[in-house]
C-alpha cells in the first residue's frame, strides 16, 4: 500500500495541521479564521470603522449645504424680496478747452488738371500718320516726379516737366520766349547746366536737353530727323562755304602781297575786301544754320505739369492702340480735400474754420481750412474733365495752379466743401479717403466741462449739478451751462458755491 503524504510534503489539496502562534510572552496563540494574526485582524476592523463614520460625516456635511440652499427662513425669503440698493454713476469734473466738430470723410485731390495727346508728325522721331501708344511707364494712380517719363508714343517718350505756362510748340534751337525759360529752369531743377541767356535756346540748353534725354535711354529728338540726317546736307553745304571763303581771301591776299604797281596793288586790295566780306558772311550763315538745328524738343514729347507733387490720373489706352484723346489726364495743382455736405452739416459750417486731416492708411495728420461752400449741387457727373486743347495738344483744365475749381466726379448730392491744407501734402496723399474733423466751436480757453447728463433743470428752470463727496453724501450745486459739444457742457458755479476739476458729479442712479 502507499504511504500517506505527510504534512511535510507540499502536495497541493492536503491541509497542513495548524501552527501554534506564541505572544511575545511564549503563550501560545491560535490563529483567526481568515488565517491572520489576531493583532491584524484587530487593526483591519478598526480602520473599518473609521472608514464608515468619515463617509457618514461627508453624507451629513452634503445634506447640510442642500438645506442651506433650498430651506429658507421667512427672514431671508424677506430679504430677497427687498429691492437692491441704489447704484449711484458718477463722472469726473474736467478743464479742457470745448470743441464742437462735425466728421466727415473727403477725397484728396489736386487743384487742377492737365491733359495731354501728342499730335502726329510733331515728334522728331517719328514718321507722319496715325500714333500708337507703344508703352506705359507710368500706371493710372501713379505720383509724378519732375523728368518722368509718362508713356511712350510710336517709340518716343512722354516726359513731365514742371512749368506753370502751358506747352504750345516745338522748342528749338534759336527760340525765345517766356516757355523756353521755363524748360531752362525745369532743366537746372534736374540738374542740368543751362547757363544760356534766360529765355533763348542756345547751345547749352541743346546740350542740357541732350543729357536729359540720354539719361533716360533715348536718342535726343533733333531737327532734322534721327540724328539730324535731313539737316546733314545744309550743315555741309555750309562748312563747304565757309571753306570756299577762306580759300578765296587766302588767294586773294597772295595777289595782293605779290602785286609789282600800285594799279596791281589797288585791285588786288579790292578783291581782298571782298573776299574778307565773303568769308564773313559764310561764316555768318553758318553759325545761324548751327544755332537753328540740332537737338530740339518736340511738343509731342513732353508737357509742362503746374506744379508737384502730381498724379497721372488716366491713361486713356492699351499698348498698340492708336492714340485717342485726351491720351493723358493728369492732377496737379496744389492738393485739396473734397467732400459732400448735408443741409444740417452746412449750417454749422462756414469758410475759415480750422480742419483737422487724417490718413489713416498712412498714419499721417494734417491741419488746414475751409475755403470754399458751394451751392446745392444734384450729384450730376461734370464732363469736360482733361480734354486738352480741340487739337489734341496739351493744356490744362480744371482750377489750374492753386485753383479751387476741381472737375472730379460729384458722388452725391449735397453741398460741395473745399478744405486748403495749410501746407502741401505729400505725393501718397493724392487720391486717398481721409476724414476731416471740422472745428465748428471752440471756447476760448479751458473751461469746467462735465457730461450733459450730470445737467439737471428744476421746475424755477435754473440748472444744477450733483457732486457727490468720497463719503457718499451729495450736494447740489447751481450751475449756469454754456457751450456744448460732444456730450459735454461747459458749466460755471453759482456764486457761493464750488465746482473744481476733479470733482465727481452724479450721472445717473
């Protein structure tokens, strides 16, 4: 038979007997059912109970807050039907200088316009018959700087110049007149040498012009044609001349020098005076030829702006369309503000008043003034605006130099205001949006200001203030209202009584 398994074995599923446990006095100790010590065991329950008297407290502290948030007392049921106490809204008493202004938004624009359309055959560099439009240096909405080159016709550039009289002709060699000295003076203003007398074109303007338009990579128109080839043979024609002159006085001085008699002497004098006055006048007509050709500057080529900064306001084309005019439309002029009033607005305004300008986009102020109220208008678009001379050539329209007469569209109708800043804008200015703050009132110094609100008028009509103390308490105080403007109105004490900057009065409760 097999042996049965002692308790030493380890077989799984045979119980071991139990174990003595001895206290630490040797007694001997048995141990508890789930097979712990009795200390353990002992320690275990209470941390059991523990454990339910904290979640007990916790169910209580809950219920607790319940009751305090839905049981009310009459007492507090009362309370909440009370009304709440009275907020008082106060405001600070200010000194300051009072202005009534009236905001409005205006277009900058120039005091007068330009147009421009070159005529065919007029440049020296092209050939007779319909113009094409062959480049645009310049886009619609562009600034204009003196020398620029606008667009290009048949090939030839447009170039802005400043000059207060309009072109009107070719500019050659040998003119005079009040138009040559002002391209004298728009060539000095570029940098240009031109010591020639004021007024004549000689041939320091000819050279001036020259480095002008080599400057901007175009050949300089001439008189005779590219480089002057109908003007070759007269020039040579000429030298040939003088040439011929010289040749014949030389001759004749030889046979003066070599006569034996005095009959010999005589004649030979004579034909040296003669030959002396043909080499004067060969001489002569040569230099008048020269003075009279060579680099000139065609009307087609340019047109004399008032003043800058200017803006090229319309090219009337597309690259390889013929040429239609007016061919060039642009603003100039000392700048502007334009705007629209309404019946209201008007009544507060009148020329004189001090205008505060603002771009915006360009984070830049000005300060001007009213200078012009125009009659109702019905907002109907004025025509004629850049049309040049019935010719084509250019000339200027609108109000011209510093005018007031603008022929820009009117966007609605109203009383047209004219603002004159009180110094010219700068170029970016032109064609923008800008508000303008009108200064319709001011008081004439600093004065106690407060908000209308905190104005109240009795039944004997007589106005007060409410000026509340840091300690809550108020007191009335009379005040005679005067200017006001922007929500505020400037007040004066009573006699007797005090109102200071800084004192809060009530505005409402």
């Amino acid at each position: 038979m097999a042996e049965s398994p002692t308790p030493e074995s380890g077989i799984p599923g045979v119980l071991e007997p139990e174990r003595e446990v001895r206290s630490a006095d040797g007694a001997a100790q048995r141990p508890s059912g789930d097979g712990m010590p009795p200390a353990a065991s002992a320690l275990i329950r209470r941390q059991r109970i523990l454990l339910i008297v904290a979640a007990g407290a916790v169910l209580l502290s809950v219920g607790g807050l319940v009751a305090s948030v839905f049981v009310r007392s009459p007492a507090q049921d009362a309370a909440g039907r009370r009304a709440p106490d009275p907020t008082v809204l106060t405001a600070p008493v200010q000194q300051r200088v009072l202005t009534k202004s009236v905001v409005l938004r205006g277009t900058v624009t120039a005091g007068g316009s330009v147009g421009f359309t070159p005529v065919a055959g007029q440049s020296a560099g092209s050939a007779a018959g319909a113009l094409l439009l062959t480049g645009i240096r310049k886009k619609a909405g562009s600034a204009i700087a003196p020398g620029d080159v606008l667009v290009e016709v048949s090939g030839r550039p447009v170039l802005a110049l400043p000059g207060g009289v309009p072109a009107y002709r070719d500019l050659k060699p040998g003119d005079t007149g009040k138009d040559v000295g002002e391209l004298q003076d728009a060539l000095r203003r570029l940098g240009y040498a031109d010591r020639d007398p004021s007024g004549t074109f000689g041939p320091r303007t000819k050279a001036a012009v020259a480095a002008l338009y080599a400057d901007r990579g175009y050949d300089p128109p001439d008189t005779g044609g590219p480089h002057g080839a109908s003007d070759r043979q007269a020039l040579t024609a000429g030298r040939q001349a003088v040439t011929a002159a010289e040749r014949a006085l030389a001759a004749a001085r030889a046979t003066r020098d070599a006569a034996k008699d005095a009959t010999a002497a005589s004649a030979a004098g004579t034909q040296l005076a003669y030959a002396t006055q043909d080499l004067t006048t060969a001489r002569q007509s040569l230099d008048e030829l020269v003075a009279h050709t060579g680099v000139m500057l065609p009307l087609a080529e340019f047109t004399f702006v008032p003043s800058f900064p200017a803006r090229l306001s319309a090219v009337n084309g597309t690259v390889g369309t013929p040429v239609t005019a007016p061919l060039l439309t642009i603003d100039s002029g000392r700048p502007v503000v334009t705007t629209v009033l309404t019946q209201d607005q008007k009544s507060a305004l009148r020329e004189g008043m001090k205008v505060r300008l603002s771009a915006e986009v360009l984070g830049q102020d000005a300060e001007g003034a009213v200078t012009a109220l125009g009659a109702y208008t019905n907002g109907v678009t004025n025509s004629g605006r850049g049309g040049g001379s019935s010719a084509g050539q250019n000339g200027s329209t609108g109000g011209g130099q510093g005018g007031q007469g603008n022929d820009a569209p009117q966007a609605r109708a109203g009383y047209p205001l004219t603002v004159t800043p009180d110094t010219d804008l700068p170029a970016p200015w032109l064609g923008l949006d800008v508000r303008v703050t009108v200064t319709a009132a001011a008081s004439p110094g600093p004065v106690l200001v407060v908000p209308a609100t905190a104005v109240s008028a009795g039944a004997d009509g007589r106005t007060s203030v409410l000026v509340r103390a840091r300690s809550g308490t108020q007191d009335r105080v009379p005040v005679t209202a005067g200017m006001d403007a922007d929500g505020y109105v400037a007040v004066t004490a009573a006699p007797g009584h005090r109102l200071a900057a800084g004192d809060d009065v009530v505005v409402g409760q």
